[in-house]
C-alpha cells in the first residue's frame, strides 16, 4: 500500500495501544500512565487504551516476559489482527535488565514474540524506567515504521 | 409508499438528513465528546478529524472471526448501523419538517434505536467469548430496565394538553410530525412541568442507551475489557463505532423533536436547534466525566425506581393538564 493512502495516513493518526505488563516491577506503569496525564496528553495524537488486543494497532509491552506470561503474551500478539507493531517499554522488556540470567524468565519480550511471528516489527524504548518523552518518541518512530 | 418518489425518500435516508449527513454530524459530536473530556481533565485532547481517522482506520484493519462465532457475529454490526440511520432519517424528517408526510411515528422510531443495542447483544453473545457474553448479558438488563421509563417520558407530549385561545389543545398523536406541530401550536412541552420532568429522565435513560458512564456496564473497559465488542476488530468494529456515533447524534435530537420543539425553518431557529443538541450532548460528556459506573443492580434498581416513578409523575401531570 502506498504511504500515502488514506488508510495509512489513518493509521498513523488513530495508533490504539493494548498494555501488557509481562510481571514488570510497575515502574515503566507508571510512566505510562504519566503519557495519558494532562502534562503529555499522548490522546493529542489519537493514542487511545484499548481494553482489547482485538481493537489494538499497538502492542505495549513491559517488563521481563515470566515463563507465566510468555504464552499470554504471544496469544495477546496474535490476537492483533493485522496491521500490528509492538513498543517494548523499558530495559527489562528489551533486554531483560537486571532480570538477565534469572531462573524464572522466559527472554525478553522480543525474543518472545518473535518465537511466534518471525516478521513482527518491534521498537525498543530502553530506559529504568524510560521517561515518557522517550516513551512519546519511540511511539513516533514506531508510527513512521508501520 | 409511491413508486415515483423512492428517488426522494432514497436521497432522505442516504444523503440529507440521514445516512451520509448523520454520520458527519455524529463524528462530531463525538469528537465534542472527546473534547470536552479531555478539558474536564485538563487536558488538550484529540484534534477534531480524530473520530474520522479512527473509523477510517478500523475500516482498513484485517478482520478477525473468532472460531465459535456464526454469521450473525459478521451481519450484526451492519444491521445495527442501518437501523440507527434508518431511526436518524425518520426523527431528521420529522423535525425538519421535509415534504412527504409522515414517515413513521414515536413507536417506529423508538423500535428502530432498540436494534443496535439488541444487535450488540447478539453480536456479542455470538463472539463465544464469556467476557463478552457478561457484557451482552449485562447490556439486556440495562435495555429491560431503561426502555420503560423512556417510553414514559417520550408519550408525555402525547398526552399534554394546553388552552390556546380558550379551548383545549392535545397533541393525542404518536406521529412525530403531529407532536411537533402541537408544540408549534401550544409551545414546547418542557417548559411545563411535565415535559422538564420528562426530559430529565430521557436524558438519564438516554445516557444509559449510548452506553456511557455511569452506565457504561455492558462495554466496562476496566474489568470486561470493551464488554460485548470484545471479539471485534476492523470494519465490524468501525460499524458499531459508526453506531455509536449515529446515535450520539440522534438521540439528542429526537429529545429536542419530541420535548423541546423541533426546527424552526429560519437560520436563527436551526441556530437554536443546533445549541439544544449541543447542550444536551455536553450535558451527556459532563455527566459522564464526574460519574463513577454503577452496579448492574443498582442500574436496574435506579430505573425501575425512581427513574419510572418520575416518569409516571410526568405522565399524570400532563393528563392533568400540568
């Protein structure tokens, strides 16, 4: 589809986010949460919460994927229907953190979704926890890769 | 229904006033909606085209069927679009006073805006997914409880009575044209006792219709996630947004046609109609932003309750010629 179609234009300016905590520390929650306060107001740019992976164009991932969330995670994924993008918000969820080499992990959140969907496009939002200016950022770079 | 002029009435329900006029002015409000949220929590909120970008975004999205779902799953959303437009048409015609007689009366109208909610009971029941089904179950409760004090507060023009240059005046139709002219005739129904009273409880039930807080049960992000439309994604979902939208807009109107005395063929009275409809509609944004959601029992006991007695109340001041 070329970039310039409307429902392209459209996607970029209606991103719907499904938030998964895959068993995070709720740091990068919170700053997630601080994106939709009046002070970044991330709905500016169309963000809606989504309760529903079904409705989502985004995936919001954070925290260290347990071997409890690795399966829920990949369902959540799947459930997106097409097109998807994940953000993976936060050290953890791009690279496990501080979590590397614990024994109850299953990888980090990329690995995770990619064991199921070779092709999924991800943007990585590293920071402990990221701030939401970051957060607002990657969310742009990910607009602009869809 | 004459066979020369289905050119017209196909111009009324798909241009001007229904479907494609409508939908824009839907959109609208929606975005009024959206706004005027966003500023009750200090916050900017979305820029006007936003609800157009979302539906034109759902539009193109893939479409997913969950396995235990049947064709209705697929159909549902369509048929409650149509029939919200069908209803727009009907309310539109009659408020704006369009050539061609009466199109249908209050019952009609008020079967047709029990479609799409009905449509996201099935649809969602249809999804097989069992939060969708907590949430169309809870949606049938709401539409047993609302509908009977709406319908009670709708009739009460039907029932008033005025003098006007000594004799009495009672409007004694259903048809919406006939209400309208009585109220030309007589004056506005809420500016009597009865009507406000009818008003007021139209605007809680229809609260309760377009599925907002504090009745925002059946689609309950929190703990149903989105409810009965759960399992939808794409075009299906667009078609219940669609609906949404079509009853944000129709809803307002058809309380300021029934109760506040329709359109007045002048621009200071389309002026007038226009700021009613966007009255009301803050009135539902505002009611929504400083409302904490109610329990399905409360709701019921609410509208069984008090919502009833009220409406009951307006019914007999308006005999009484109140």
């Amino acid at each position: 589809m070329p970039a310039t179609s409307l429902f392209d234009r459209a996607l970029r300016k209606s991103p719907w986010v499904f938030h998964v905590g895959t068993s995070g520390c709720n740091n990068c929650d919170i700053e997630i949460a601080d994106c939709l306060t009046p002070r970044f107001d991330v709905e500016r740019f169309g963000v809606r919460l989504v309760g529903s992976p079904r409705h989502a164009d985004i995936l919001l991932v954070s925290g260290p994927v347990s071997r409890a969330c690795r399966a829920p995670l990949q369902e959540a994924w799947l459930e997106m229907p097409r097109p998807r993008a994940a953000l993976l918000v936060g050290v953890c969820a791009c690279s496990m953190g501080a979590y590397r080499d614990a024994y109850g992990v299953a990888g980090p959140a990329d690995r995770v979704i990619r064991e199921v969907d070779p092709e999924a496009k991800l943007v990585y939002v590293p920071g402990c926890p990221p701030k939401p200016e970051t957060i607002i950022a990657g969310l742009v770079k990910l607009l602009g890769e869809l | 229904m004459e066979i020369e002029r289905l050119g017209e009435w196909l111009f009324f329900y798909l241009v001007f006033p229904g479907a494609a006029f409508t939908l824009a002015l839907g959109l609208a409000l929606s975005w009024v909606d959206r706004k005027v949220g966003a500023l009750v929590q200090w916050r900017q909120g979305p820029p006007p085209g936003q609800p157009f970008w979302d539906v034109v975004k759902l539009l193109g999205k893939e479409v997913i069927v969950p396995q235990p779902a049947w064709t209705g799953f697929l159909v549902l959303p369509f048929v409650a679009c149509a029939a919200a437009l069908l209803a727009a048409t009907l309310v539109w015609h009659a408020a704006l006073g369009l050539p061609g007689g009466a199109l249908g009366d209050l019952v009609v109208v008020f079967y047709l805006l029990a479609i799409p909610g009905l449509a996201v009971v099935l649809g969602g029941a249809a999804s097989g997914n069992p939060l969708a089904a907590a949430g169309a179950s809870r949606e049938m409760k709401l539409i047993l409880g609302y509908e009977l004090p709406l319908l009670m507060a709708l009739l009460v023009p039907v029932f008033q009575q005025r003098l006007v240059e000594g004799r009495q005046v009672a409007a004694a139709t259903l048809s919406l044209e006939g209400l309208v002219r009585f109220q030309e005739l007589a004056g506005e129904a809420v500016y009597r006792p009865s009507g406000l009273l009818a008003l007021l409880v139209a605007l809680i039930c229809c609260q309760a219709k377009l599925g907002l807080v504090p009745f925002d049960l059946a689609e309950a992000d929190t703990e149903l996630a989105e409810g009965a439309l759960l399992e939808y994604s794409g075009p299906p979902l667009a078609m219940f947004k669609l609906t949404q939208a079509v009853q944000l807009a129709t809803l307002p109107v058809l309380l300021v046609t029934v109760l506040w005395g329709g359109v007045e063929r002048s621009p200071g009275g389309v002026a007038t109609f226009g700021a009613k409809v966007l009255a009301l509609v803050t009135l539902f944004v505002l009611i929504r932003n400083t409302n904490p959601r109610v329990r399905i029992d409360q709701a019921l006991r609410f509208f069984w309750g008090p919502a009833t007695a009220v409406a009951i109340l307006a019914l007999a001041l308006a005999r009484l010629g109140w």
